[in-house]
C-alpha cells in the first residue's frame, strides 16, 4: 500500500494553479492549507464547543438528513447480513439536535455513530459560505458534512470533488477508477449514500472472498489531512472517507469540470444494460466494437475518411441534429 508522499501536494495552490495544474493533471492532490484561514477553522481549532456554536449562529433551523449506527457498528455504515437490509437508520434531525447528540458522546468509550452528511449550506446554513470561501471555486455550491468518528465507505463520485477538513482529522484512501472490478461494487439501485460501494471492508479484506482486492491494495493510497487542509478528487476516483475524532467537520464541493452534455451518462449506462448487456456474445462484441470505435476513438478520428457533410451523426453534433437525435431516443423508448 502506498502512502501519501504519492500523492503531488501544493501549498496554498491559488485558482491558477489549481486550473492550470491540478485539475488537468487528473489526479488527486493535497491542498495543504487552502481552507486555514476559514474562521470555522479557527474555532475548531480553540474547542468543539466553540465550532458548535459557530455552526448554530448560521444554521437556519431546517432539518436534515442524519445517519445514525449503534455501536457495534463502529463507525461503519453498512449493510446488514445482505444488502436488502443496513446496520443503520436515517431520518430528519435539526442541526442543534445533531451537535448536542455529538458534544454528549464524545467522550464514551462505544458511541453511537453519528453523521449529517452531505448537506447544503446555502439552505441548511445561510452565511456560512461566505464567511468560509473557497477561491479556487467561487461558483460551486458547498456541502457539510458533521459527525463523530464514522466511516464512509469506498465509493465513486461522477463529479470532481474538493473535500476540506474544517474540523478533526480525516484518511482518505484512494483508488484509481481503473480499480472498479477489483473493488467488487454493491448494487446499483441500492446503495448506502446515492452511489454503489464497494462490498470489500479494505481495513480489513476478506481475500478469500474478494480475491481481485489484492490487485486494488496493491495501487491503494492512505492520506490524512489534519483541519485547513483540502484534497482533490478527480471524477470516477474511488474513495473511502475516515474520521478520526470523536467531532469533525468537512465541507465538501461536487462540480461537473466538463460541460453539461445533453444527456446524462448514467442514463446511457442504463440504456446500454437494457439494450445490450443480454444480447448473445457475437452480437455484444459487434456492439463491443461500434462503440470502442465511434464514441471512445480508439481507432482515431471513425470518420475522418467522410466529408464534413456526410459525416452525420458520426461527427460534430450542432444544436439541430441534437434535437433530432433527442426525439429520436425518446419515441423510441416510449414504442
């Protein structure tokens, strides 16, 4: 396994940086000190208490979704003996009740595991966000997350992602998108936060039933971040997110780096399982082959032999043509 002096780190990178170097680079990169100056930060840094009360001074009184796990579940939210069931409950909680259950377990020896995830700021914590700016991103719309000494467990994200530590310390452990078959992912349609995870426990692996793990392990990188410091993680990284204190504070940012296409991917992914997935072998490779050749490139440019007027669908597609190709998908679903 590796460690962290894999990952490339940047000292307070600035939006420049980070969009001409960083991001391009499509890895993930520690952004040591970025969010230092937050004053979230710096109370975190004087008492718990002194961040709770900082976090209540904004919060707008709305509920939010809170994850809760008794204590055999150590922190780990999961399923249960199959993944039809889970080792924990969910349900709408305010924010005072979420900080006083936190600062009331903190220091038991078997707590409850605890966790607001994933929640936005602008709705759930009016001013907030513009007190604790992320200049590398002005436009993106942030997200907290609050809770004692849970796991996230090992997922992806279609989206680039900023996770900055606002409070206690954190380990990231990461996982190139190439890992997917090793990493053995969960049901599609039922997942524990939105998105398929990995069946795999990686603290510990049961190789004996995920035996391809070993080859994930093998390319697998630990990092911990302490408060102020951030980290980048591309689109399609896998990644498992562990606190280790008993209360943290992470704000997190999801954006699409590339345009918004037309239609979403996931949705031809679906496509793809209902049209192609159950065809005989012979056909699936013929299927196999239009796409590695028309819509990856991997032969090059597939019509570069053709006119720019003949080139159809199989080339650039203008705003005319998108529609009609739009049309044509739905009738054809609703046949």
């Amino acid at each position: 396994m590796s460690h962290d002096a894999s990952l490339a780190r940047y000292n307070r990178p600035d939006r420049t940086v980070f969009a001409q170097h960083i991001r391009p680079a499509c890895k993930p990169a520690v952004l040591e000190g970025v969010v230092a100056d937050w004053p979230a930060v710096q109370l975190g840094r004087t008492s718990d208490e002194a961040l709770a009360d900082y976090l209540l001074s904004h919060d707008s009184g709305a509920q939010a979704g809170v994850y809760v796990a008794p204590p055999q579940a150590r922190g780990t939210f999961f399923y249960g003996f199959d993944t039809h069931v889970s080792n924990f409950s969910h349900g709408p909680a305010t924010v005072p009740e979420v900080l006083e259950r936190l600062l009331g377990e903190r220091d038991k020896a078997d707590p409850l595991a605890i966790s607001l995830q994933s929640t936005p700021i602008a709705s759930q914590m009016p001013g907030f966000a513009a007190e604790n700016r992320l200049d590398l991103l002005p436009d993106v719309a942030p997200r907290i997350w609050i809770g004692n000494a849970v796991v996230t467990r090992t997922h992806y994200d279609l989206n680039d992602n900023i996770a900055c530590v606002v409070a206690g310390r954190r380990r990231f452990s990461l996982f190139p998108p190439e890992q997917l078959p090793n990493l053995y992912p969960g049901p599609y349609e039922r997942t524990i936060g939105g998105v398929p995870v990995s069946m795999v426990d990686i603290d510990r692996p049961d190789l004996s039933r995920y035996p391809r793990y070993a080859k994930a392990q093998a390319v697998r990188v630990d990092i911990e971040l302490e408060a102020g410091d951030a980290l980048y993680i591309p689109y399609g990284w896998w990644h498992q997110v562990r606190s280790l204190s008993p209360f943290n504070v992470l704000v997190n940012y999801w954006w699409e780096a590339a345009p918004v296409p037309d239609a979403a991917p996931s949705e031809a992914f679906l496509h793809a399982l209902l049209a192609i997935r159950d065809l005989p072998e012979p056909e699936r490779s013929v299927w196999r082959n239009l796409f590695a050749h028309y819509v990856f490139g991997e032969n090059g440019d597939p019509v570069a032999h053709l006119t720019p007027r003949d080139k159809g669908l199989y080339g650039p597609l203008d705003a005319p043509m998108r529609r009609r190709l739009k049309r044509q998908i739905v009738k054809a679903l609703q046949d």
